[in-house]
C-alpha cells in the first residue's frame, strides 16, 4: 500500500525526399496502441554502454531543416499529451468519450449506434465509454484494459488523449501510457463510498497521482466525476478537493499546478461548456469563478486550456521508444515495418536514415503519421507512426528505441538509479528482485548493490553499504537486468532516464538513473 508520507521532490527535477509516396490518415475514430561488481569505482561508468557501428547514412538529395521549421510553426504544432487515470469504475471513458462527442469529435450516428449496441447487452451507461473502449472484451467487463488514443482540439491547444486503465490489474498498461504524458486528468468519484474506495486503503487513485508524478508530470485536473448522483453537494465537493489537495502536494504537486472541476461524465456536464443556472441550478449554485463573482466556474475544457507547454527538446539526437510495431502501413515491403510511439527527444523526417536499437539494424523512414494526419516530419512530444524500411520485425520489440546513426541511445544490464522507497512489502536488500518499468518496457530486474541512502534535501549521506532499505528512504543503488535495456541519464533525458520498480502487483520504488555501467 503507497502512503503519503514521502514527497517526490526527486523526480521533480525531471520533412521528405523529392516525391515521397502520400501517406493516408489512420482510420477516423479512435486508434488503439497496445501496450501489452561489487567495487566502488566508477571505472566501468561508459558514455554509450553500447557500441554501435553504423555505415553513414546516405544524405537525402532534398532535406528540411525540421528545427527552422517547427520553430516558424510552432503554435501549430504545439500539442499536449494527456493521460487519463483513476480508480477503476471512477468514469474515466464515459467522461472522456461524453467529452469528445461534446467537442465534434464523434458524429450522431455513430454514438446512436454505440447507445443500441450497449443497450443490447444490458450495458446502456457504457455506451459513451465505447467511444474509447474498443474491444468485445473491453465492453463486455466494462473495464478498460489497454491504452486507448484519441485527438482534439480546443480553443488554445492541440490534444493526444490516452486514456489509462483503472484497474490495479493493469497498472502496467497505465504506467507506458503515463510514460508519454505531459499533463494529466485525474478522475475521482463523488459518490457515497465511490471517492473512499478509491483513495483509501488499496484504491488506484492513490497510487496513479503518485505514478504520473513519478514519470514527470506536475500540471493536473482533477475532475470530481459523478457529483450529479448526489445532487451537486458542494459539502461533499470541498470534502473531496480538500483531501486530494492535501495528498498531491504531499506528493510534489505545486498547490497553483492542482485544478479542480466537478462534472458528470454520463450526463455531459461542466464538460465542454460551463453550466448556467438555467440547466444546472443546483451547481450554478455554489460553483462560481474566483475572477469573477458573477460567472460560473470554469468547465473541464476551459482548465485543460491553460494548460502551459513544455519544452520540447527539438534539437536533441532523436528517440522513439516503441510502444507498438505491426507489418505493413502506408509503404509495404518484405522488410519494412511500423512502430508506433512518442518521440521523447529530436526530431525525424521522410529520407531520413534511422537505427533501432538493441540489434542495431538501420532503415529508411519512408511516412510519418502525426496524431493520425500524414506529415513530412515530427518533433520531440508528437505521438506518432514511423514507417520504416530495411528493419525486420523480428529484431523488434516494446522498449526498443529508434535513434538516430549518428548517436544511438545507450543499452546495457547494469545501472545505477537514486531511488525513492514508497511502501515495499518488506525492506528492499541487496539482491531484491522485482519488474522493473521504462516508458512501456517491462523487465525482471534486481537491486544488485545498496550504494547509500542520504538525506533527499540536503543530500548528505546518512549510510554507506546499508544492509536494506526501508519505506520512505532515498538511496543510491545498482540494479542489474537480464536482457538490455535503452536508457539515458536523467540529467541528458528526463522521459528516457525514469525508472519503477514493482513488485507483486504493486510499485514500491522509483528513480532517475545517475550513471551507467558497460556491460
């Protein structure tokens, strides 16, 4: 069980060649991406742990100088990740897909379907979940399960929209879809006893608010769901703000960077439009804006709204952590493939040369599909599709990167991380095994060697060589893993320098990596 008691200020800190074949938008409606020594010094410390040795890429004839660009264009092409998380049954897709059908994003008739569809099966509340949940599965159990993307715009910002699975079942699908996020909603339920489940004792929303903070994300809403079934009780709403707001700043939220927005996700309100008194008289009531005594508060859109960006490293040597690959895509061949995922740093274009790593094998980029639009070139933050040429599937897999020749991502088995403790079943000693997690990547790996713990602020070391590790403790250790994994350091990269670590269904540590070892 995650507790409280602990704050994350640690991980806080963390387009073509001449004539290239058209690339067709994705299917419209919603995609889905699945996820499924002992010495002490540092002479083993190595700037690329592995060496790989590429033939230079052959210059395309014609190329975009992808910086210049995004540069001229990047109020544009400024879009915010957002992941979706919370206890499972809180209303996460209903609210999600009410709120895309709100803003256009799903015509009429296709939600008229959904309804009798749902209604068939005895499942008539679920039918705007299925905007998001695709599967027979998923609409059978009424549980998302995988990753579910999506896009929309508002008035000021462009949105990928992944909604994560509630169910602790599936913690690992929420953390690689959290992994891509820049911002978050955190979906709670008002209901009588729905709120309490969640957040005490084993609930997920606990342990999500901590996840996504873990993973670097610091701007959240809190959207206080199902509030309509108890008649808009602004008692049980101050009630609810008031012992999240205490837990996320507990946890390294900044109070300014924590909003909150009651809504219902069945009926559709304060989702895309604020209530007035006429249609919500109950809320209109008491919930008013801070600004302006005479306007109703903000609706979720208008939070999400201001949300600010962040900066993307552009320039940076490209990476695409794959989340996905398939045979296939715009351009076919015996030897081409496309992965899917978020480019965490760089940038790419059509004719560009690229190596996947581990294995090594290099291709030719021949599209690029950006939040399901065809595109010449992307950048650091754009969830997209690569399709390459030259690799072979089998030399693929979730957690391989995709890099540029010139300087490929490091890969080794052996590592060192400063590590925050939350709650372990036991204390963690040298040897402790445990799953470890990297963007989607999910590995078996131990805690080779307990460096020292010290004190997280001011940093002085309180331990050498401790024999464990208890809850609530910051240390220094070396974790080994049995396959390689694409890692960078922390100060270099803060998407691809995370880590956690879980064990027996629960996350009991995370970290940045510190140094890396060759292997």
């Amino acid at each position: 069980m995650l507790r409280d008691s602990f704050v994350l200020n640690i991980l806080s800190t963390a387009r073509s060649v001449e004539n290239p074949a058209p690339a067709p938008a994705l299917a419209k409606g919603v995609a889905r991406l699945k996820v499924s020594g002992d010495d002490d010094d540092d002479q083993g410390i190595s700037s690329g742990a592995e060496s790989i040795e590429i033939t230079p890429a052959v210059t395309p004839k014609r190329r975009i100088d992808v910086v210049a660009e995004y540069s001229a264009h990047q109020k544009s092409r400024e879009t915010l990740n957002l992941v979706v998380v919370g206890h499972v049954d809180a209303g996460k897709s209903t609210l999600m897909g009410h709120l895309l059908y709100a803003l256009g994003q799903v015509n009429e008739r296709t939600m008229k379907k959904f309804e009798r569809d749902a209604e068939k099966i005895g499942k008539g509340s679920f039918a705007f979940a299925w905007v998001l949940d695709e599967t027979d599965e998923e609409r059978s159990r009424g549980v998302t399960m995988d990753i579910a993307t999506s896009a929309f715009v508002t008035q000021h910002r462009k949105f990928t929209l992944l909604d994560a699975p509630g169910h602790r079942d599936f913690v690992p699908n929420m953390i690689s879809g959290a992994s891509r996020a820049d911002v978050a909603i955190l979906v709670v339920d008002a209901s009588t006893g729905g709120f309490e489940s969640g957040f005490d004792g084993n609930g997920q929303t606990r342990e999500h608010a901590i996840l996504i903070r873990s993973l670097g994300v610091r701007q959240l809403v809190v959207a206080v769901n199902k509030l309509d079934v108890i008649e808009w009780s602004e008692t049980r709403y101050l009630e609810i703000t008031g012992r999240l707001l205490d837990f996320l700043t507990g946890c390294g939220y900044l109070k300014e960077d924590v909003r909150f927005a009651p809504v219902s996700g069945l009926k559709g309100v304060n989702l895309a439009h604020r209530i007035t008194a006429d249609n919500t008289p109950e809320l209109a009531a008491w919930y008013r804006d801070a600004g302006d005594v005479g306007e109703t508060g903000p609706c979720l859109v208008d939070l999400i709204d201001t949300f600010t960006m962040p900066e993307r490293p552009v320039s940076k040597p490209f990476r695409l952590a794959v989340t996905d690959f398939f045979k296939g895509g715009t351009f076919s061949s015996a030897n081409s493939v496309s992965v899917t995922g978020r480019i965490s740093q760089g940038n790419v274009q059509i004719g560009e040369h690229v190596v996947m790593v581990p294995g090594g094998e290099h291709g030719v980029v021949k599209a690029i599909d950006v939040d399901f639009v065809s595109e010449e070139w992307a950048v650091a933050g754009d969830s997209i599709v690569l399709m390459i040429q030259g690799l072979d599937i089998q030399h693929i897999s979730v957690g391989s990167v995709v890099c540029t020749p010139e300087r490929p991502i490091q890969c080794t088995t052996r590592f060192e991380v400063q590590l925050v403790v939350f709650d372990p079943p036991v204390p963690i000693t040298n040897g402790f095994p445990g799953l470890l997690h990297i963007q989607s990547l999910s590995i078996p790996a131990v805690v080779h060697r307990i460096i020292e713990t010290f004190d997280q602020r001011s940093g002085e070391v309180l331990k050498r060589r401790p024999r464990h590790i208890r809850k609530g403790a910051t240390a220094r250790v070396e974790i080994v893993t049995e396959t390689p994994v694409c890692l960078e350091l922390f100060k270099d990269s803060k998407e691809l320098g995370r880590i956690m670590l879980r064990k027996n269904g629960e996350t009991i540590a995370a970290g940045i990596v510190t140094a890396i070892f060759s292997r």
